[in-house]
C-alpha cells in the first residue's frame, strides 16, 4: 500500500490509488477483528460514534465526496481511532474490486442521497446491482442496516430488501433518545430529527444459505 496524496491524514484518509489490489484487512488496521462499512459516510459521524464505542471492531467508511471524506478523516485522526479509515472513492467501484468476498459483518447505507428530479435517479446507489454486492462482500448471517428521511425512497429500499429472498426482514430498529448533542446516528439524523422529521429505519439479514 502506497501513499499517493499529498494531505497528510494518511491512513485515515485512502483513496483507491493508494490500494495495491482487493483489501487486505488485518494489513489495513493491524488485527483481525470483525469489519463493518459504511456506504457514504459522509463527514463520518457515525464511522466515529461506532468506532470509540466499538474499539474490537473495524470500521470502513466509502464516501465520493473528497472533502467531506477528508473532514471525516481528519476528526478521526484528532481522536486517534485507528479502527476506523474512511477511503474516498466510488463505493460501487470500490465494491466491485477492492472488498474481499465474504468479509465484511455488516453494510450501512445511512441517508443516501435522494436525486430528487425523476431524470436524476438512476443515480441513487441503493439499487439491485448495490444489493448484489453487499451478497458478495458480506459473510454468511450478516446485517444490512439502512436509514432515511425520504418516504419514498425508504420504500423503494424496503422493497428491494424485503423482496429479495436472500435476506430475512428484521423488525424496524428502535429509536434512541439522544442523551446529547452527538448521540445521533449521523449528523444527517441529528439535523432531521431537530427539524421533527420522521426517520425511516430498515434491518435485514443474510440468510446462511446464501453462501
């Protein structure tokens, strides 16, 4: 693994250009413990959250958005979560050729972007083809968590997942009451929640046969 950009939040902060080929994960975070990613994490609220809570488990955030990937990073590494790296890039090319098959414990797809114009929705990233490789990354009886404000697309979601019979439907995951100002889920949640918008909450589970 080689170190192809000039800010210096290496190795919070990747791109692809700095991987030598499908992920290595106890090269990357230096252990063997479980792997879970986050698909457009954005600025990393939760990628931080879950990784000081979780310090034996690994976290990958996927976000296109340099800059907010970046601010991500750079909080990570101020708290010095070495559990936690944050790859800025395509999340679906990343899926197709860096994630190893069948190692990965969990995907969360937290408030994706809801290309409101109909024209514009083919670029959602919650699609069949994300589904097929969130099957391909995941090991056998492992969760994929999926939140959002938007109703319609919630339901889009809901009936990609609960439709495809590689999954089970878990009931819809309780919502916490914050105890202070970051114990949200995502700053996203945070900034709806305030706003009194409703969040829509989704959990399915890999079923064992599948792989």
């Amino acid at each position: 693994m080689q170190r192809n950009h000039p800010v210096d939040l290496f190795p919070y902060f990747l791109t692809l250009d700095d991987l030598d080929g499908p992920i290595d994960w106890e090269r990357l975070f230096g252990n063997d413990h479980p792997v879970e990613i986050d698909i457009g994490c954005g600025r990393g609220m939760f990628l931080v959250n879950a990784g000081e809570k979780n310090p034996d488990r690994n976290y990958l955030g996927l976000e296109i958005d340099f800059r907010a990937a970046r601010h991500g990073a750079d909080r990570l590494q101020r708290r010095k979560l070495d559990n936690v790296k944050i790859i800025g890039c395509d999340a679906t090319l990343a899926l197709d050729k860096f994630i190893p098959h069948s190692s990965v414990e969990a995907t969360h797809v937290y408030f994706p972007d809801p290309w409101w114009k109909k024209k514009h929705r083919r670029r959602r990233i919650f699609t069949d083809r994300l589904i097929n490789q969130m099957v391909h990354v995941l090991k056998s009886e492992c969760f994929v968590h999926s939140w959002t404000d938007v109703e319609e697309y919630f339901e889009v979601i809901f009936n990609l997942m609960s439709h495809d019979k590689r999954f089970i439907t878990h009931p819809t995951p309780i919502e916490k009451i914050p105890e202070h100002e970051l114990d949200y889920l995502t700053s996203f949640e945070m900034k709806k929640r305030k706003l009194g918008s409703t969040i829509y909450r989704g959990l399915w589970q890999l079923k064992p046969e599948v792989k």
